[in-house]
C-alpha cells in the first residue's frame, strides 16, 4: 500500500462512481428535452406530465454526477502532479476548454430549467432543455477528447522533459476521439433508454398511467434500438483504433498470447498470466480477430509474449471485461428489437415488461466494464507509450491519500445509497396526476395506432 | 504585453470572478443555522441561491482548468502541496451540491437535519479554507526545488492564514446577506439587513487589520511600492466596501450588492497584483517560486486558450447576467422549487 496504490484506487473509485450518474445525464437530457418540444408542438398534456416526472428523476440523478464530477477536475492535480506537469500543455487546455464552453452552459441553465416554469415561455423553457442536453453531451466531447489523447496521443512533442501541443487540430480530430465519443454517449443513451423502458415497464405491469408509461416505453424503445445498433457498430471501429495505436490492449482484451496470421476470437477465455498462455479457450473462430481488427482474414496480430511483461496491461480484468461488455451490447441489441415487435402490444407481453424492467443495472454494468476495458488496458501507461503511471504520481504522503480514500468510500457510498433509494423512490411513486382521466383523452387511442 | 502576464491576470480574474459569484451563496449557506430560524425561512434561502449557485460553481472548476491550461505546473504542485486542504473543500461542495436537491425529497425531520447540516459545513468550510490557502499563498508555500511539499496541513492554520480565512468568511457572509435582502421581504429581509449591519464594521476592522499583517507577513507590497497607481485598486476595494454600507442605509440593495462584489473581487486583485509574476511563491527559497514565466504552457496552448477564453467568457457571462436579472426577483414563497 503506497500513494501510487492508493492514489489508483482513488482515482478508479471517484472516477468509476462518478460514470454511474453521467451516463444517464446524457440520454434523459434529450429524451426530456424531446419530451418537453413535444408539448410544445402538440399542446397535449401528457408530455408535460412526461417531462416533469422523468425530469424529476433526472434532476436527482444530475446533483449526484454534478458533485462527484469536482472531484475529478482537481484529482490530476492533487494525485498525478508528475503527470499533469508533464502532459498539463495538452490535456489541462481540453478540460478547460470543457469548462469554459460545455460545463457552464449546461450548469446555468439547469437552474433556470428548475426554476424558470413560470417566468419563461413554453418555447423559451423547452430550449432551456436543449441547451442543458446540449452542453452536457458537449462537456463529454472534451472529457473524451482527452481521455483519447491518454490512449493515443498525438499532435505533440516533447520539448524541456515534457509534452508540448504541436498540433491543436490533431489532437481534438484524430479517429481515436471521434470513435471513443460516439461510442461512450450512444451506450449512455443506451442506459437511458433502458431505464425509462424498466421504470414504464413497472408502472405498465401494474396497469398504471398505462397512457402515460406506453408513450414513454416507446419513446425510449426508439432511442435504444437506434442507440444500441451504433454503439455496436462503433465498437466494432473502436476495435480497429485500439489495434491500430494499442497493441498491447488488443492482445490482452482478446487474452491474444502468440502472435499469428488468422488470429481467432475466442467465445470464452481464462488467462494464466504466470504462465503467458490461456488454460481454459472455448469456441475459437478462427481468422476472426484479423477480420475484424485488420479486415483481413489472414492478417497478423501480435500477441503479449511479444512484448516485455512490463508493457503488458492485467490480462484477466481486460479481457473480462472486454468480453462482459460486448456480451451486454449484444443482449441490448436482442432487448430492444424483440420490443420493437411488442411496441403495440406492450401490455400483453408481461414477460417481456418484466424482463425490461430487471435490465435496468445491466447498461450500467456495460458501461462500467467499458470504462474498465479502456483505462486498465491501457496500463501500465497512464499516456500509452509515453509516460508510465507508476511515474505520474504526487510526491504526496501515503496517510493523506489513505484518508481521502476512506473519505469518498464512505462519502459517496452514501450518496450513492441516497441518490439512488430517492430516484427509486419517485420512480415507483410515479407521475403526480390522477390516470382515471387519461384514457378518455382522445390522444390515446391515435397514440396506440401509430406506428 | 507577454502571453504569460494576460494569463496571470485572466487567472487571477477567473478566480475573483467565482469569489464574487460563488461567494453569496456561500455566505448564505454560512448564515444558514442563524436565519434559518423555521422551515419556511430556511426554504426561501434555499431558493434564493436555487437558480444561480450550480453555475457560479463552475467559475471554480474553470479557474481550475484554466490553472491546470496555462500553468500545468502550478495545478501540479499547488494541489498536490495543499492535498488535504482542497480535498476538505471537494467533499464540503460535494455534500452542499446535493443537499438542495435531497432535502426536500424525504418528509423525515432527521433527513432535512442531516442536509440542514451539509449546507452550513458545505458553505462555511469552503469560505474559510479558501481564504486560508490564499493566504497562505500571499504568504509563500514551504516549496522545494522539486515543487514538494516541505510543510504539514496544520502550518497553513498560522496566525495570517486564519486572518485571511476570517476576511473571506466576513466577505461571503456580507455578501449573502446582501443578496438574501434582495430576495426576500418581511422578518427575513429586515433580519438579513440587520446582520449585514452588525457585520460590517467586523469586516472592515478585519480588512485593515488583513492589510497592516500584510506588509509584515508578505511581500505583497513590494509591486505597488514599485507602481504606487496601483495602490488604486487598494482605493476602489475600500470603496467597495463603504458603498456597500451607504446603500444598505439607503436601502438600495442592488447598488449595496455591486458595492460588496467590487469589494471581493478588489480583495482578490489586491493579492494577484502583489503576488505578480509569482503564482505560488515557495517560503524556503524565491529561487524555487513558481512564476508566470517558469510554470506556464507553451506559447502555442496559451494562444489557443486565450482564444478560447476571449469568446466563451464574455458568452457566459452574457447568459449568467441574463439568468441573475431572471431571478433578481424576491422568492415567491407560494410557488417555490426546494
């Protein structure tokens, strides 16, 4: 237990806790915001009731990301001082400029959503909306446009022992960042779609606001079918710039041990990273792995006993973790296309309702195996190939960061307990209004047709 | 003039900027348990700072960022010395952030204490600590060649650090009540006037006595020794504050508020200027200060963000103008949000 140790662990814990709140900031901003320009183009009720209740869950769940999202801000600084002197010329302009374009829009605006139902017009109020969604999936365009650099950096060079910006354009362009936004916002609309689909799918299995939640259910059914089949897509591009500029990453997520032409996938793996071989490989497709990272059936792909096992990342959590979340993409996928066919019928598939419903956490497992996959792979460098992390951390006191770290475990665990037992709460309690009134409403049955 | 000395000043700007916005509903925060006296005037504070305080938030995380921008160095080594000093200022914004929204969501008496209490503790201890690490930093930061820490936590609490954490303390508070005056009427106003009253005179001895221990605590002198025009901000933040008293007489709150935000942000140049060139001066040797010269970008990232910096600023402070004078109206108790 050193201030390295510790200061991982830290970062692992703030960091990770934090990404339970982001995602779904990012995905119910625009569902709400969609909700509330419906209502204003429609004039019908229900999506007034629609953007205040599912904005109310929201509200809950952006104090929670918003606090813990400080933390992180400061935490390169307070742990990693090596490391931001060193890359500080790059990486400190990306999250400033987050600061200065994204985050202040979205945080001043939330406060005039709150509280400006009644001193802005219905158009002004439903752009308010927008702007929130707008600067906080922008925030996420910077922070990944960052964490890209650390996985890939480029547009620099290395001037007085440290990494200085060349090239502004190549930074904030390359491929790396451009696949890593896509596919990290899209699995977070991901996550939201499947949690209004499991928070309706409740209230529908208990013929509740059966307008109400039929309309939701169907809204995010949308959103989620779209979302998955890109985040799929782009995860499989993602695959392309990892074994393009991570090598060593490709290797372990596959747990790749020799290097070979028509390297296979294989379904199920055990890593024995002592003895650098796998004792446990199941299903092997062969030429799979060069297919899908090279797109050719016989290209070579490197394995880990080609490079120094200290260059190498932990292969167990990294392959893992890597098969976890394509295993969750794909039921996401399964889930959302099986609801396509049922989206008319919804109350006659309680199955089906009731499966959604216990889907809930499994987005947000994906989207932490995610996180996993990228940041662990990427060891044992904290800027891949460039500066290790075992180098990057403070000349800091191992009882300061002990404290500390007890200090957000118990801090956030807390929070965590609070946030999450109120969202559920108002998410059972479900919309304030009285549904006797609600089927008689003639938006009901020409909801029920279309398509 | 150089690219590092307009970054000095936007930092020291971007700084004075969240002391001033951040600053009120601090101190409202810090007033909390005294005016708070029942359920619907602790509610009406809330609502007070409600719409406006997430965004004056953020003014801290981009004079962060920007620190971590132009002068990575200094990000470095100034958090990393001050560890747990912010880390105690990170889990107070973090319990305050939350607690308007939770405090509400549960009809428990003890659910509301617990949040009653993260406000007061989540506002008070960034007051004070903030002041007492600039303090501390007007001062010189026991620093080595390495940019280590040579010091403890505790040695920031000096006799000149608490003064500074005192003034910024008295400077919040004055500022919220300030601002609660604004909003409110009846027993709540009339008590928000009355102690932006009984404070005043505090905060003015305190600052005289803040500038006296100055020139024996620091060199902060030194640079308006050199340029004595400069003593002019010295002037304007002395300004600030009798205007702020004046127009509580006059009972134009508005004018008052203006008056009491010169005065912080004046407070806070004071210190910029005085400090200039260095950004964190090390106590054990000037040789291993940290300046604008020695700990910034390079030229090229400090052309961008000052592109960067001259368009978004302006553009938020444009649409941060445009949501205060939204809600510069007294809280409506009958319709409110928390």
């Amino acid at each position: 237990m050193d201030a390295l140790f510790l200061s991982r662990l830290q970062f692992a814990a703030t960091t990770m806790f934090h990404f339970l709140f982001v995602p779904l900031t990012l995905g119910l901003s625009i569902m709400v915001a969609w909700m509330e320009t419906r209502y204003v183009k429609t004039g019908d009720e229900t999506y007034l009731k629609m953007t205040k209740f599912w904005g109310k869950l929201f509200l809950i769940n952006f104090a929670v990301g918003v606090v813990t999202g400080i933390t992180l801000e400061f935490q390169f600084g307070t742990n990693w001082s090596i490391y931001s002197a060193y890359v500080g010329d790059i990486f400190g302009s990306l999250l400033a400029i987050e600061a200065t374009a994204a985050f202040f829009l979205e945080s001043t605006f939330i406060g005039v959503w709150i509280f400006g139902w009644n001193k802005l017009s219905k158009k002004a109020h439903a752009g308010v909306a927008w702007l929130i969604a707008i600067g906080s999936n922008f925030s996420a365009v910077w922070i990944l446009i960052a964490n890209a650099w650390m996985q890939s950096p480029v547009g620099f060079t290395i001037r007085d022992g440290r990494a200085e910006l060349v090239d502004f354009f190549a930074v904030i362009t390359q491929k790396f960042a451009v696949v890593k936004f896509i596919h990290t916002v899209t699995a977070a609309y991901v996550l939201a779609a499947f949690f209004v689909m499991g928070i309706s799918a409740y209230h529908l299995l208990k013929k509740r606001h059966v307008h109400f939640f039929t309309r939701s259910f169907r809204a995010a059914l949308t959103f989620g079918l779209v979302s998955s089949l890109v985040v799929f897509i782009l995860g499989d591009l993602n695959g392309v710039v990892v074994a393009e500029k991570q090598p060593t990453k490709l290797a372990a997520m596959e747990s790749l041990w020799e290097t070979q032409t028509r390297a296979p996938v294989y379904l199920f793996t055990w890593p024995d990273e002592k003895n650098e071989r796998n004792s446990i490989e199941i299903g092997a497709i062969p030429g799979a792995l060069s297919f899908l990272t090279k797109h050719d059936i016989n290209a070579e792909i490197r394995g880990l006993r080609d490079f120094p096992p200290d260059e190498r990342p932990p292969v167990l959590i990294t392959s893992f973790a890597f098969k976890g979340m394509v295993g969750l993409g794909c039921v996401f996928i399964l889930l959302t296309v099986i609801g396509w066919f049922k989206r008319n019928k919804l109350l006659e598939s309680p199955k089906y309702l009731k499966i959604m419903l216990y889907s809930i956490p499994l987005p947000y497992l994906a989207v932490q195996l995610g996180w996993l996959l990228t940041e662990v792979g990427r060891q044992p460098w904290i800027v891949y190939g460039l500066i290790r992390t075992s180098d990057a951390v403070s000349p800091i006191a191992t009882s300061q960061v002990a404290v500390s770290l007890v200090g957000f475990v118990v801090v956030y665990s807390l929070l965590g307990i609070a946030g999450f037992s109120l969202i559920a709460k108002y998410a059972i309690k479900g919309p304030d209004f009285d549904d006797t009134e609600e089927d008689t409403q003639p938006g009901a049955a020409l909801d029920a047709s279309a398509a | 003039m150089e690219l590092q000395s307009i970054w000095f000043f936007l930092w020291g700007l971007l700084w004075a900027i969240f002391f001033m916005t951040d600053g009120f509903d601090l101190g409202i925060g810090t007033l909390y348990p005294i005016l708070g006296k029942n359920e619907e005037k602790k509610r009406v504070m809330i609502n007070a700072m409600g719409p406006l305080w997430d965004g004056n938030q953020v003014w801290l995380i981009t004079a962060g960022g920007v620190t971590f921008a132009a002068f990575p160095i200094v990000y470095a080594v100034m958090f990393s010395s001050l560890y747990t000093a912010l880390m105690l200022i990170l889990f107070a914004l973090i319990i305050r952030g939350v607690s308007f929204e939770f405090r509400g969501k549960l009809d428990d008496p003890r659910w509301i204490k617990i949040w009653d209490t993260c406000i007061f503790v989540g506002s008070f201890l960034p007051a004070l600590l903030f002041g007492v690490a600039f303090a501390n930093i007007f001062q010189g930061i026991p620093i080595d060649g390495d940019g280590i820490f040579q010091g403890n936590v505790l040695a920031l609490f000096n006799p000149y650090g608490i003064l500074g954490g005192i003034l910024f303390v008295l400077l919040f508070v004055q500022h919220g009540a300030i601002w609660l005056a604004i909003k409110t009427d009846g027993e709540l106003h009339e008590n928000a006037v009355r102690i932006s009253g009984k404070i005043w005179p505090i905060l003015l001895a305190v600052a005289v006595i803040f500038l006296v221990y100055t020139k024996f605590a620091t060199d902060l002198y030194d640079n308006y020794l050199a340029n004595p025009v400069l003593f002019l901000v010295v002037l304007l933040t002395v300004a600030g504050l009798i205007g702020s008293r004046i127009f509580m007489a006059k009972q134009e709150f508005f004018k008052a508020w203006f008056s009491s935000a010169l005065t912080i942000v004046g407070t806070t140049f004071f210190g910029v200027i005085g400090l200039f060139p260095n950004l964190f001066p090390s106590s054990l040797d000037p040789a291993y200060s940290l300046t604008a010269f020695n700990a910034s970008s390079s030229p090229l990232t400090l052309k961008i963000m000052l592109v960067v910096v001259v368009i978004f600023v302006p553009v938020v402070l444009a649409y941060q103008i445009w949501a205060y004078n939204l809600f510069k109206t007294k809280v409506n108790t009958q319709e409110m949000t928390y």
